[in-house]
C-alpha cells in the first residue's frame, strides 16, 4: 500500500534528522583541522548550487542590500561551521550536538532583540530550563573537554545569532539562492581568516589549498552532499506537507541521533561519565518540551536547513 503524502514526508523528515546527525560523526572521522573541514564543506556545496540556473537567476533578482545582508549573515554561518567542527575536534561528537541543543535557549534570549519582536515569558522559561542541564553536561566531561564545551556553546549562540538576522530580511528570497549566497560569503571570509588563524586559534589552523586525502575526500564529499545537500532538498519537498509544530518536534531528534550514533560507531560513552548524559536529558527536556507548550507557528527561512547545524526553522 502506498504511502500517504503525509506519511512520505515524515519519513522524509526523519531521513533529514537522521544525516544531519551524521555531520559531528563525520567531523571527527575526517582527519582535517577545523578550519579546512569547514572550508572545504562550505566550498564543494556552494559550487554544487553555482551549477543550478535557479541560483543565478535568484541572485539577479536580488536587490544589493539583501545581497550584503546575506553575505553578512554568511560570514556567521561560516563561524558557526568552524566553532561546531572545533568542538568536535577539542572533545567529541556528544559534546558538540549537546552543545548545538543550547540553540533554543540562545534564541529564547537573541531574536527578540534582533527579530523586533516581543520576549516570550514561556520561551526564556525553557531557556533557563537548560542551566541546569549545561551544568551537568560542564561536570560529566573530563577536563580536556571543557575547551570543546565553550566552543560547542559559542556555536550554539552563532546560530541564534544568524537565524534572528535571517528573520529580519524581506521574506520571499529563493532558499536555495540564500544558501548558495551565504555559503559562498563564509567561504570567502574563512579564505581572508586562514593566514590570521595560526595566530587567533592555533587548534584550528589548517592549509586550505591542500588537496585531503583520498580518505578525508571521501569523507568530505559525503558531508556535503550526502549529509547537506540532499537532505536540503527532501526538507524543502517535505515541508509542503508538514505543519512547522511537527517538523519542530521531529528535527529535535538530531542531538539524539549523533549521540546515539557516536555511541555505537565510537563507544564515546566511555569518555564521559553519568552527569554529562543527565545534563542531555534535561537540556533535551526543554527543547522537546517547548514546542509543545508554545503557540504553534508557520515555518519560516527555510534557507536555514542549508546552513545550520540546528536546524530551527519555525518563525
């Protein structure tokens, strides 16, 4: 019997989450620094994109103050990708997908500043809701991790950052234009950050125009188009059919994956102890719990999907 388009898409979804959670497991298999992982991530999608007619003719008909404010949010983007890979590196996956579930309770802070609109007494509840958890999570690491902790919590308040700035800009823009345009703007500022980088963040210094090797390309090649660029695609499909209240809720489940595949695939559980895992169940109680008790809203800046690792789309 055929799936029902409701039920296709919710499968579809699902596959999303699941390659997504796919993208700290791979950051640590590839052997590249930070800096020329994300580089070369953010270089092979963009050149992908630059192939589709559809992103030139939407970046004709872009007006030029939407094309800087894009390439500014770009730049975020790209310093999003480099603090979320860097955890990876200065800890290990877990880490860094517990560390992106702090995204919410950024947000809950930021995007009433920078969206214009009005404090939600409900959504900054939840997000104190995760002090607790952070704690925990802080005291189950060992010590060498907590570098990647602070990173993994930088990357988390970036995407905040970026997702309300998307927020602000004129609705309508093409998302696979918007992410094209952002991608390329981050390839370009990680390109001018790379000879200052040896000096500002040595861990995550790296040469860029070093062709990886056979391993890492692979690797790399699936990062980006397996784990970015198709899952972009079937989300774009899959929204046409879901309600933002579902997809919320379903995207919610990435930390999960990539813990539960960092579990099986590298036995991190034996690098952390009890504290860190109750921290996850409290952090993640109130990203799940906060959809639930909000108002149920459209989703919005589908671009993101693109661009984030945490992928919150609802307006």
């Amino acid at each position: 019997m055929p799936l029902s388009a409701h039920a296709r898409a919710t499968a579809q979804i699902h596959l999303c989450v699941l390659l997504w959670g796919f993208t700290p497991i791979l950051g640590k298999l590839i052997s590249l620094a930070a800096l020329p992982l994300v580089w070369w991530r953010m270089l092979l999608v963009t050149a992908t994109l630059a192939l589709l007619p559809r992103v030139w003719a939407g970046l004709r008909a872009l007006p030029g103050p939407m094309l800087l404010g894009y390439a500014g949010i770009g730049a975020l983007v790209s310093l999003h990708w480099l603090t979320f890979y860097g955890a990876v590196k200065l800890a290990n996956a877990s880490v860094a997908a517990t560390c992106l579930a702090l995204a919410p309770a950024c947000t809950s802070v930021i995007e009433p500043w920078l969206a214009r609109r009005p404090f939600s007494s409900k959504e900054l509840f939840f997000g104190i809701a995760t002090l607790p958890g952070v704690a925990l999570v802080v005291g189950g690491v060992p010590d060498g991790m907590r570098a990647g902790v602070a990173v993994g919590a930088l990357s988390a308040l970036l995407v905040a950052v970026f997702g309300s700035l998307n927020k602000r800009m004129v609705h309508g823009a093409e998302p696979l234009t918007v992410t094209a345009l952002e991608l390329g703007a981050g390839t370009l500022l990680l390109t001018l950050l790379a000879p200052l980088m040896p000096w500002i963040f040595p861990n995550f210094a790296g040469a860029l125009f070093v062709l990886p090797g056979l391993a890492d390309l692979g690797f790399l090649l699936t990062l980006s188009l397996a784990c970015t660029l198709l899952p972009f695609a079937l989300s774009l499909v899959a929204l046409r059919q879901l309600s933002a209240y579902a997809v919320q809720l379903i995207t919610n489940l990435e930390p999960v994956y990539a813990i539960a595949l960092a579990i099986v695939l590298f036995g991190e559980q034996r690098e952390l102890r009890w504290p860190f895992y109750l921290g996850v169940v409290i952090i993640l109680l109130a990203v799940f719990l906060q959809p639930l008790v909000g108002r149920r809203r459209r989703v919005q800046h589908p671009e993101i999907l693109g661009t984030s690792e945490a992928h919150g789309i609802v307006d």
